[in-house]
C-alpha cells in the first residue's frame, strides 16, 4: 500500500493515459466505493488510483462525474471531500475545452488563471461544511505558486503554453455561435462542461488548486465548425504527452 499522499489528480478528457505512468498502482473501481457515483462518459476510466508518480505518492481520479450526467453538485463534488479527509493537500485538474480567444488553436494547453462559473448551482450551496466558511473568498481560486512552477517547466521543456479564464457550463450540449461570443464577451477563453464545481470545493476545503484546458475545438467567428465528442478525444489525445509531462513535473517539483 501506498504511503499517504497529499497530491491528487483528476485525469480528466485529455489525460486518462496519464494513469499508465503511475509507478505501483493500487486500482479501485468507483462502483465499489459506498457513495461515489459512476462515471458514464466515454473516455472516462471511472477508478481510484493510488501510487507514485514524478517519485511523489499520489491520489488520481481516472474519469470525473459531471452534473450533466444526472448528478447533484453534492455528488459530482463528493469525491473532493473524501480526498480532503484524505489528508490532499493539492489538486491538479484538467479537462477538454472550447476555445473562444481568436489566438487559440486546437490542440494548445491553457493554464486556467480564473474562472467564470455559469452553472445552474454552486456546490457549496445549501448548509455549510466546516472545512472552510461560509462566504470564502474567489480572489485566487488558482495557486499563484503553482502557476509560476508551470510556466518554468514549460520554458525548461519547450512546452508552449497559454493562459486565461474558464467558464463552466450545465451541458451537454456544446455552445452556439451566439453562446461562443457571448462567453467570449464575458471575458471567457475557454468553455467547458466540468472543474469548476470541484475547484471551489477543494478551495473551500483549502486545498490549493492548478488546473488545465487542452482546447480541442475553436469557439471563433469563421473557424467555428459541427463537433463531436469523438473529435474532442482525438484532439486532446493528440496534446496529452505535454500535458502529462507538464503535470509530472509538476507533481515531482511541488
């Protein structure tokens, strides 16, 4: 068994092969958990890993649940209350985006530095958990220092990085060209269905948070195309050896 880690990972779209680097895995399926729910989403491994990765021991979930599945916030959100109880100290996260900034191109990583939440519900709505308070503080969801540690690793290791603001919708469906420049307009770079609701609760939990978007489709006037869930893997498939490699890093420096 595993030491106790204090860093986890959620390997969403983008980076589930990540898990075949982790060093002596202890695997356990989500549907033999008591109250986790059971991802549904193809490309979504749905197990608990616990091992070494970048020789640190780590915590990762291989597939997320996501509230567009049928899920509450309560439930989407529960595994990060688990991992605080757990003793994690740190979340990495990353997912599969819509870029709506006109420099982007499919395939490029973008370092979340904010986020817009436009989901139907907050996670921390309702009674409050004493792991933080009842009205926490947004001002710097994303770790400043783990910003910083990316983008020196990124130099060191040629990997072209952008930065900017996420805004998580309900879903599934992907956005309009009215929604796009919407968001857009908004201030968003990115758009996506997850990573919010699990950031604000490990915020509140205060853990510290780092989180990445592989922008696997193009959200701009002109450049706007049909997209399928298929084209969403195979485009974050294609930028997951430098998310991965930056995500290791990561892990091995902090």
């Amino acid at each position: 068994m595993p030491n106790k880690p204090l860093t986890a990972i959620i390997l969403g779209t983008g980076l589930g092969r990540l898990s075949e680097k982790i060093e002596q895995p202890l695997c356990i399926p989500y549907s033999s958990i008591p109250n986790f729910p059971v991802s549904t989403v193809d490309g979504h491994s749905g197990q608990l890993i616990f091992g070494k990765l970048g020789g640190k021991d780590i915590m990762a979930m291989d597939g997320r649940f996501h509230y567009y599945e049928g899920y509450s916030m309560k439930e989407v959100t529960y595994p990060i209350r688990v991992m605080y109880e757990l003793g994690i100290k740190t979340l990495l996260v990353s997912n599969a985006a819509g870029g709506t900034n006109p420099s982007f191109r499919i395939g490029d990583i973008m370092v979340i530095t904010d986020h817009i939440n436009y989901m139907p519900e907050n996670p921390l709505y309702g009674q409050n958990i004493p792991t933080g308070p009842r009205f926490p503080d947004m001002g710097e969801v994303y770790d400043p220092d783990l910003l910083e540690l990316a983008n020196t690793i990124a130099a060191e290791k040629k990997i072209k990085l952008k930065h900017g603001v996420y805004l998580a919708t309900q879903g599934p469906t992907y956005e309009t060209p009215a929604e796009y420049r919407m968001f857009a307009h908004w201030g968003a770079d990115a758009v996506g269905m997850s990573t919010v609701p699990e950031v604000i609760v490990a915020h509140h939990c205060g853990i510290r948070c780092f989180g990445v978007s592989i922008i696997t489709d193009l959200g701009v006037n002109g450049k706007i195309v049909k997209v399928t869930h298929e084209d969403v893997q195979k485009a974050a498939n294609e930028a997951q050896p430098r998310m991965a490699a930056l995500m290791e890093e990561i892990i091995r420096r902090s």
